[in-house]
C-alpha cells in the first residue's frame, strides 16, 4: 500500500513546466490587481488598461523570465520551487518558495526583498 501510494505521488510531482504556468498566472494576476490599479487618477482608466494589456503581452516573457529565476528541488514524491523575482521598477523584487505536488502548487512563502 506504501509503496502505492509513493508510486502515485511521483507520478502526480509536476514538471517544471507546469510550475511555470501556475506562477506566470499568479504574477500576471498579482501585477493586473495591485500594479495597474495604482496608476494616477489623472489618467484614470485609460492608463490602467494600457497596463493589463501591456502585462497579457508580455505574459510569454513572464514566463521565461520565471523559468530563468526558478530552481527546483525534486524529491520525487514532491518538488520544492524556489523563485527570486527582480522585476523593473515599480515592481518590488520577490522570492517565492512553492511545494509542488499531487499535480497541484502550494506556495507557503512570498517575501517582498
């Protein structure tokens, strides 16, 4: 039965590239909710909406600047993802601790640097 379950749970420890996808979703949600919002008043919707498009634009580049900034611990039955992100400003920089497993991503640390 152990060993069952151990064989189930290596096999459901997501790839990189889906540890890839999950966090370019949660960046690109992150930056539309928190970044784009504080665009100033002058310039109202207009601005803020320049900024989510600019952001679903540049969604492919996320990803890969994701990819470069991630390093993974794989323990077959989990993996840890460790991403430091450094982003231009107004943007803080961030370092992000994920545990990825049973085909699902819990991220337990996120620390503004």
């Amino acid at each position: 039965m152990l060993a069952a379950v151990g064989g189930f749970m290596t096999i459901t420890n997501p790839a990189p590239q889906d540890y890839e996808q999950y966090a370019t979703e949660e960046l690109t949600t992150y930056l539309k909710d928190n970044v784009c919002t504080q665009a100033p008043p002058d310039f109202g919707e207009v601005l803020r909406s320049y900024c989510k498009s600019m952001v679903d634009t540049g969604r492919p580049k996320i990803e890969q600047i994701i990819a470069l900034q991630t390093r993974r611990q794989n323990f077959l039955l989990f993996s840890i993802y460790q991403t430091e992100l450094s982003m231009p400003s107004p943007v803080p920089s961030y370092q992000f601790e994920t545990l990825g497993m049973l085909h699902k991503f819990y991220t337990y640390q996120a620390e503004q640097l």
